[in-house]
C-alpha cells in the first residue's frame, strides 16, 4: 500500500480536527487577530521576498550580465554615447 498520512482515514480525522480547532480559535479570538493583522502583513514582506527568491539563481546572476553588457558597449543607463554623435541619442527621440 503506497498512500500517504494525508489520504488516510486518519489523516483525514486530524485534516477535519486541525479545521474545527482553526475555525473554533480564529471566531473566539478574532478581535486579537485584527490587531495583529498590520504587523503580520509588514512580516509577510520579507518572507515572500526569501521563499520567492527560491525560483532563479537571485539578483547576482542577473545584475552581472546587464552590467557586463553595458561596460561592452560603453552605453550608461541606456545611453550610448557613440549614439549621441550620430544624432540619434535619446533625448532627441522624445
């Protein structure tokens, strides 16, 4: 038999006992809840900012070969000054 806690008969008791203790905690102390719901969201920021981070490789990968890029070509913030000799800079596009 290969099926997990979760999908088991007991697991679904505890799955509906963590539910009814959750329902019976949150409606009895609500008012608790509400004044801590400000500091909760401002600590949610952080923690999406670590485990979203988890995905990709982070800021240094990234950074790196757009720095790169543009120490090749000489361009600063998008602007080339090899560009600005031939008339076709950025201000004059606007």
């Amino acid at each position: 038999m290969n099926s997990t806690f979760w999908s088991s008969p007991r697991g679904f008791v505890a799955l509906l006992f963590i539910a009814s203790i959750s329902y019976f905690l949150l409606m009895e102390h609500r008012q608790h809840l509400y004044e801590w719901l400000p500091y909760l969201i401002i600590l949610l920021c952080p923690l999406m900012h670590l485990f979203m981070h988890h995905g990709h490789s982070g800021h240094k990968e990234g950074a790196g070969k757009s720095k790169t890029t543009e120490q090749e070509s000489g361009a600063v913030n998008g602007f080339d000054p090899a560009d600005s000799h031939s008339g076709n800079s950025q201000r004059d596009n606007h």
